[in-house]
C-alpha cells in the first residue's frame, strides 16, 4: 500500500496540515477520484473511548488544535451516583490547501464511571452497528450520490496508565468491537510512568490481547519501492503500539522556545517530543500516514456487516417478505446454482463409487471361477 511521508511537525497556531499528497496518502488513488475526492473533501469519524480523568478532551484538542469541549458541564455529584454511558458527537471542519476535511468525534462520557460497568459496552456498540445499519439503508436507496459516511473508521480506546494490564472490562469491549471497527489503544496520562513502567506495560497489554484472540488494527504493508525513511518511520510507528501519549493546551516557553506541554516541579513534558510521549507517532499515524486506509478497512468491515444484515433481515422475514436489490437477487441465484450443480455432481461422484463398486464384484466373481 502506498502512503505519503508525513509534513513537517505542525506549528502551534495552525490547524493540523492536509496537505503533503492528500489527506491520509490520497495521492496513492487515480488522478480522477483524487480530484472529485479533494473536491468534495473527506470525512472521518473517530471514536474515544475510556473511563473519566484519562485525558481524552484534552488529547483531543491537542490533536486537532481545537476546543471542542468548551461548553461541557462537569457532572455534580447526584448524577454521577447514577452514572449512564452516552454518546456526544462534536464536528469540525479542517482545511488546508483546498483540501478539506470533516472530523467527528464521536465521545461517551459516563463510560466506565459506574459501580457496575458489565454493561459499558452496549451503548458503543449500539452506535457502531446502527451507523453500519443506516449507511446499508442509506446505500441501498435511490439517493445514493449524497451518503453521509457516519461510520466510525477509528477507535481510540483509553488504558489507564495506573494498571498493570488490561481490565476485564477493557476486555469486554474490545472482543465486542475488534471485529466491527478499527481499535487502536491508547495508554493515557503516560507521564505518570517512566520510560522502563511504559515499555512493560505495553507488552503485558500485547499478550494479554494475544491470550483472548483480539486484534486491533493491522497496519498496512510498505511498498518494496518506498524510501528507506518512511519505512522507518512505518517501523516505529508499529513498534510504539500501544501509543503512550500525553496531551495537552498549554504552550510553555522552554529554552527560548514555546512547546506544547506540562509544568512539574522537576520540569517540563513536552508532549510533541518523542522521548516524552507517543504524541506525535499518534497524530502522524491518524492525519498523515493511515487515514484513507482506516477508511479503507472500514468498508472491509461494513461489507461483513452487510452480510449479516441481510442475513437477519431474510431469517426473521422467513425469506418472503425480504427486500432484494436485483444485485442481491442475482447473488442468491447463482448461490442457488452452485448448490445445485454440487449436487448434481455429488449425484455423479455416489454415481461412480457404485460403478466401480460393481465393476470390482465383477472382476472378483470372474477370478473365482
């Protein structure tokens, strides 16, 4: 797969560049859909995912150079007694160099915040299947030139940097989602560890993720014909999975410069400094690098989903009053077909074995005589 080297580390003031070959390695794809596809601008949809207090909002922005918090209320302390996941979507436009871009974020505040968390995941992925749901309806109507893409083509899902693995409920979601989106960890507030805390627990997650049969998104392999520095750059980018990040809106002048990060007693976290944190690899990976195939991926995940729609859709209408595009129709008739020619060739098959059943008695017979 073909993917564009990143841009340069973005300035503090702008909004995150889409510009070098497109956005997420547009400039991989044919010269006509390019045009209509920077025409028309992309969307994308990226889930978050994690218990409270794990820096998610402020990742967010730090990512997108943005505020799409600021008119969130704090829970008081009645509501949190019973507290509920929901879904809160934010949208902002990005564009840069007539190249425009659609981001949501689709949050869930609540997530993980109860006394009992067993049901946590319903509600994401409640959403995941009904996008999936509504973009089927959606493709299967006569409108079609005009489908809004809600589907989430990314999840980023939050640990917390205080374990020593994953939790059960991490393990409960993620078995659940795995399959119907692209899961990509996220261990937050990782300034709260050491370089050695971090290393360890990025492999205990990893085999933990081996153990219970999960994975999260596969990245893409490098052409052979790719320059030696973005493979890499593809290289680490891999080996930092899961990504330890630290986020944050405050610019702090360090040395005569002005970074992005946090005041310590000891110091200052830059959060754009890949000996600090992930930050960088993360936002390089969603904005620069591996957005067109998250979205790729997604349509891989929608078509197996498609499949188990209709599956339902025909069981649960007993296979009458189902409604079949004629494509559909031509499928289950050559599926009808091919069921039909196996039998008639297993008939054949049942056919021979008897013949030369028969065959082999014959010659037996004439060798007693």
């Amino acid at each position: 797969m073909k993917h564009q080297p990143p841009p340069p580390p973005l300035p503090l003031t702008q909004p995150p560049s889409l510009s070098g070959g497109g956005v997420g390695g547009v400039s991989g794809s044919s010269s006509g859909s390019s045009s209509i596809s920077v025409k028309r601008g992309f969307e994308f949809t990226l889930m978050v995912v994690g218990e409270s207090g794990l820096g998610k909002s402020t990742l967010i922005n730090s990512l997108f150079l943005g505020d799409l918090y600021k008119n969130r209320q704090m829970p008081n302390v009645e509501e949190r007694i019973e507290k509920t996941t929901r879904v809160e979507k934010k949208t902002m436009d990005i564009e840069e160099r007539g190249v425009r871009l659609r981001l949501t974020v689709v949050d869930t505040p609540g997530f993980g915040d109860a006394i009992n968390c067993e049901d946590s995941w319903r509600v994401c992925t409640s959403y995941i299947d009904e996008q999936f749901r509504q973009y089927f309806t959606d493709e299967s109507g006569l409108n079609r030139r005009n489908i809004q893409d809600n589907r989430v083509h990314c999840c980023l899902y939050f640990v917390p940097p205080w374990g020593h693995s994953l939790r059960q409920m991490d393990l409960d979601l993620i078995r659940r989602l795995h399959r119907k989106v692209n899961i990509v960890l996220v261990i937050g507030k990782a300034d709260c560890l050491n370089k050695q805390e971090v290393r360890k627990l990025k492999e205990r997650i990893l085999q933990d993720l081996e153990d219970n049969h999960i994975q999260l998104y596969q990245f893409p392999e490098c052409d052979s014909d790719e320059d030696d520095d973005f493979k890499q750059q593809d290289r680490e980018l891999k080996a930092s999975i899961p990504f330890a990040v630290v986020g944050s809106n405050t610019i702090l002048e360090v040395a005569g410069k002005k970074v992005r990060g946090r005041q310590y007693p000891w110091g200052v976290v830059n959060v754009e400094d890949p000996e600090h944190s992930d930050f960088i690899k993360l936002r390089t990976f969603l904005i620069s690098t591996h957005m067109q195939d998250l979205k790729d991926t997604t349509q891989q995940h929608a078509l197996r989903e498609r499949g188990k729609l209709k599956r339902d859709s025909i069981s649960s209408t007993n296979g009458f009053d189902a409604v079949i595009s004629e494509n559909d129709s031509l499928l289950l008739q050559k599926d009808v077909e091919i069921r039909r020619m196996q039998d008639m060739l297993t008939q054949m098959q049942e056919k021979l074995k008897q013949t030369h059943l028969m065959e082999m008695k014959k010659n037996d017979s004439v060798i007693d005589v």
